[in-house]
C-alpha cells in the first residue's frame, strides 16, 4: 500500500478499535446472559450450547471467508463484518421481549450464529490488511492488534456486567451495537481499495496442508487456544475449593491472563522481526505455558500447597506464554512464501483462514476438555495434564525446529566455502553438478607458438593426405 504514515496510523487505530469491540462481543454476555436465559425458562445445558455456538460456527467459518477475501477484497469483507457484528449486538439486545422460552432459544441460537460470522469475517481481514499496511514488520502490527483484542476478550465481562446493572438488559447491546455501526462507515472511507483482479488465484489450501511448519503452527495454535479456554469451566470450582467466593477474585484471575497476553503480545512480534526468531520466540511460548499450568494446579508433582497467589502466578505466565503465537501468521506466510507460492492477497487470506481455524478448533474442545478432565481427575490433575500436552507439543517442535536450524546452518556453510572455493579457481559445486573455473592470464600479446615448448596439435587430417608436419 502507498500510503502515507499518517493514514496508515489512522487505518491501524480504526482496526485495533473495530478488534477490541469485535472480541467484546464474544464476551460481554457473560455475566447476565445466562441468568436472563434461566428465567426465560432455558436449562442451563442449552444456555452452555448457546454460548459455544460462537466458536463453533466461528471455526467453520473461517477457511470459507478466508477463500472469499481475494474474491471480494478485504474492506468490503472487514466492512461487511464489523456491520454484521453490529447488527447483530443490537438484536441480540432486543430478544428480551420474547416470551415464549422455544422462540427465545431458537432466536438466540440465530443471532449468536449471525454475530460469529461478523466477528469472525472482521478478524480473518485484519491479518490481511495488517500485511498490506506493515510488510516487514507484520508480527510487531498483528501484536498491537491482538493488544486491543485481548483487552476486548477481558475487559467485555466487566463491561457487560455495569451496563447491565446501569440499564438492563438492552443497553450492554445498544453500546455494542451503535459503536460498532458508527465504526463501519468510518473504516469504509479511510481504508484503500482492495486490489481485485479479475484473474487472481483463488487459492489452494493443499499446498499449505502438507508443509510440515503450516501443520506444527497450526498444532501450536490450537494448543495456546485450549490453553486460554479451558479454565472456563473450571477455574471458578477450584476457587470454591480454596474457599474463595469472590467473583470478583475471579475476574481478577482472568484478568491477569489477558493482560499478560495483551502486553506481551507486541514485544513478541517486535522481537520475531527485529530478530528473525520466530521459532525460537515459540518454543519459549510453550515452555511459559507448560510451567504455567503446572502452578495453576498447582500439579501434585510439584508437592505444593494450591494457593490463590501461585495460582495467579501460573495464569500470568500461561498469558504471557499464548501471547507469543502472534507471531506464527508471520512464520506461515514465510514458511509458505519459501516454498514457491506466490506472496500476495490469496496467500495472506489462506493463511489467515488457516490460522483462524486452528484457534476455533481450539476454542471449542477447551471448554469440553476442561470439564471432562475436572470431573473425572481433578482440578489439579487435570491442569496437569495440559501442562504435559504443551510439553508435548514444545518437544514435537522443537524436534522441527532443531532440524531446520541445522539444514539451514549446513547450507550456509556449504555456500561460504563454494565461494571461496570459486575465488581460488578450484571446483565448486552447484546443484549437484560439479563444475569446473580455471585462472587464467589472459595477454593478448602472448605468442603460444614462440614458447619453446609449445607443440602444436596434431592435425589428422593432414596426416591422412601424406603430410607429416
């Protein structure tokens, strides 16, 4: 993009707006919600699908949209997601009319899908707009973003529960709803035209899915997204068994992650470009995360006493641990990029789609997971057990990782000496093919057949006619 640097400013604040109000919407029905739900006459195993219904339809979304980006450009689908969100939010804020528990439940199933789709089509064209805007420095941009989504995601319960207590039911959704319409038409003129080609590729997500880096990242991301929601359903019955009753306390806990997320988030990404770490920045990811959960337990391995200070500490380091999978959208696009496909529009959306999905996927199966390894083993074991599968994953890659390290430290020094080899005139070889660089004088005054020892070359077809020459 040819921007300039103060429209590009004024883009990226609109965006990280546009991310906090879009992660918010996913959570800013927490604290009444359900209570509403139950009066309306739902059970609470419904209300629990309702709620999941957001993840779920956001991870089947995803590729799909992430497809329709090269179609449609991005600002038509980011534009087109904001005013669905807040579309939606407004609706959503209107169901408290409705009576009739069937028609309740069925309208909110309805409008939780319509919203995950907003929600969704605004996140998968961020990370494409974040290229366009910040090519070399797309891990750092992308952090910032996922500063004010993380903000979103913590900050929306607290939001909801005042607004709610202000104004009832409708004003949470009002606000939701009127900042993310106003935010729409805003975006809309500030953002540049999408580069829409009437031949651009529309993409292929095959070549992507047998790359072993693609696989590994999206594993990562899928973990680091387990690791955020699984405590959903548990957290809370570990406090009650620390005799600890306080919501506010609890908001306070999951305060702690997010804001180790949100502010570790960029210096991730700032480190990953400056140097090149990317990797290595994961890896250390993983092993904050897997230490992390060992001390939310805390793990009976550790033979500690559970406290609400340990417990703090472990949800810290697991946010500021998740906060380093920023920077694999980055690594994806490389990875991808260094294998031949071409780096433009349709790569950026598939791998964005990819990404997203990863983290849906995630999404889903923590909650799931967090409740059926509570019930069955324990709060304690249970964290442990996560500890573990991160561990695991952090083996798997740095297993992949060591080894492109080393491929890549062999070929560097098998082009150092090539080189030098070239500048010495001995062989070198390229490609597999051994080639041959002689020196040479080259003295355009030089008379080979004045040297004594020249011998001239036998010329057979002179000694085939008699001459002996």
């Amino acid at each position: 993009m040819g921007l300039s640097r103060c429209r590009r400013g004024a883009i990226m604040v609109c965006v990280c707006i546009a991310k906090y109000f879009l992660k918010a919407s996913y959570s800013i029905i927490v604290p009444f919600y359900p209570v509403v739900a139950l009066d309306k006459g739902v059970d609470p195993l419904t209300v629990g699908f309702i709620m999941a219904s957001f993840a779920f339809v956001s991870f089947l979304i995803a590729p799909p949209l992430a497809k329709s980006i090269p179609i449609f450009g991005y600002k038509f689908i980011f534009i087109l997601g904001v005013g669905v969100s807040g579309l939606a939010a407004l609706i959503f804020g209107l169901l408290y009319i409705i009576d009739n528990t069937i028609y309740f439940t069925i309208m909110s199933f309805i409008v939780r899908i319509i919203q995950a789709f907003g929600v969704q089509a605004g996140n998968t064209s961020v990370v494409v707009i974040v290229f366009k805007l910040y090519p070399d420095n797309v891990a750092f941009a992308y952090g910032i973003t996922q500063v004010f989504s993380g903000l979103g995601l913590i900050t929306g319960p607290t939001i909801g529960a005042a607004l709610y207590t202000a104004g009832g039911y409708f004003l949470p959704f009002l606000v939701l709803g009127v900042v993310l319409l106003v935010i729409a038409p805003i975006c809309m003129c500030i953002l540049p035209p999408s580069e829409i080609e009437d031949n651009i590729s529309k993409g292929n997500w095959c070549p992507l899915l047998v790359m072993p880096g693609i696989i590994l990242a999206m594993l990562i991301r899928v973990v680091s997204a387990i690791e955020i929601t699984f405590l959903d359903s548990t957290l809370a019955l570990a406090l009650i068994n620390l005799n600890v009753t306080s919501t506010g306390l609890l908001g306070i806990l999951f305060l702690l992650t997010g804001l180790g997320y949100g502010l570790s988030a960029p210096l991730w990404g700032l480190a990953g470009d400056k140097w090149d770490i990317i990797k290595e920045l994961n890896l250390l990811g993983l092993v904050f995360g897997s230490v992390g959960y060992l001390l939310i337990g805390p793990s009976p391995i550790l033979q500690v006493d559970a406290s609400v200070a340990i417990m703090a500490t472990g949800l810290t380091l697991m946010g500021i641990g998740v906060g380093a999978v920023i920077t694999l959208v980055s690594d994806m696009v490389t990875i991808a990029s260094q294998n031949g496909i071409k780096n433009d529009i349709t790569l950026f959306s598939l791998v964005s789609g990819l990404y997203y999905f990863a983290y849906n996927l995630g999404m889903c199966i923590g909650p799931i997971m967090g409740s059926g390894l509570a019930a069955n083993f324990g709060f304690a074991w249970s964290c442990t057990y996560v500890s573990i599968m991160v561990a695991a994953t952090f083996l798997i890659y740095a297993i992949y990782v060591g080894y492109n390290r080393c491929k890549e430290w062999r070929h560097a020094e098998r082009t150092l000496q090539e080189k030098e080899l070239e500048m010495n005139g001995m062989p070198t070889e390229a490609n597999g093919d051994v080639t041959w660089d002689y020196v040479r004088d080259d003295h355009s005054d030089y008379d080979e057949e004045k040297n004594p020892f020249y011998t001239a070359p036998l010329n057979y077809s002179s000694m085939m006619n008699g001459d002996s020459r």
